[in-house]
C-alpha cells in the first residue's frame, strides 16, 4: 500500500543526516579538545593492550564517518565506521552499563545503542537516491 509523501529515499536521508550530524558533534567536541580526548582515549586504548594508534580511530568514528553518511558519500562504509567506533566506545567506557537502566527506565546506553544500529541500518540501506554518490 502506497502512502502520500512515501520514499524510501527521503527515509534514508533523514536516517544518515540524523546519525552522521547527531555523532559529528561529539567528533566536533574532540577536535576541539583534541589533546584531551586524545589522551583520555590512548589511555583506555592502552589498558586494553592495544597499540595507541588505534586511539585515533575515534576521529574515523566520529569525524570522517558523519561527514561520508551526510554527504551520502561511500555511506555504507561510514555506516561500518560507525559500528566500529561504537563497538570501541561500548568496550572501552561502557562495559558496566551494558545491562543497566536509566531511572526513568530507559536503557543506559540508549545513545550509543542508536549510533550503533543507525549505523548497521545505514551499512544495509546504502545512502539512498538523495546523495552524492548514490549507492
């Protein structure tokens, strides 16, 4: 059944504009504290035995990821950096509240949840007709 106003193309672009700008501020607030956060993270990268390189990867996640998924630019692998950078966030600062509530009843990790399903829905859609290079 056809609905008035339906597109699946102008679906998707609400999802990519709204995943890629809603994690580029947080990628915006790095850059802008970028010894900080980088610390912070090569801290956590650290005692987890990995090598601090991969502390970098934020900004992949959270600068160059939005910028692929607003342009609707190779959106499906800005789909995948995004799951990535969440999957590292999860593991990294989140592990003990992956079972826990909020008071309000919400899930503790509502936030990074839907960062990381929009961007595994984004890597099964592809960015839609309404792109710059459509997919």
């Amino acid at each position: 059944m056809k609905y008035p106003l339906q597109s699946d193309d102008a679906g998707k672009l609400i999802l990519r504009l709204t995943v890629g700008t809603l994690i580029l501020l947080h990628g915006i607030s790095k850059l802008r504290n970028l010894d900080a956060a980088t610390a912070g993270i090569t801290k956590q990268v650290m005692a987890m035995g990995l090598p601090t390189f991969v502390a970098y990867g934020v900004y992949a996640g959270e600068v160059l990821a939005p910028i692929l998924l607003i342009l609707g630019f190779f959106a499906r692998i800005g789909g995948l950096l995004v799951v990535a950078n969440m999957i590292f966030a999860i593991v990294l600062v989140h592990t003990s509240q992956l079972f826990m509530l909020t008071k309000q009843g919400g899930w503790q990790l509502e936030l990074q949840g839907f960062y990381l399903l929009g961007g595994l829905a984004i890597y099964f859609l592809g960015s839609g007709r309404f792109a710059v290079r459509p997919d």
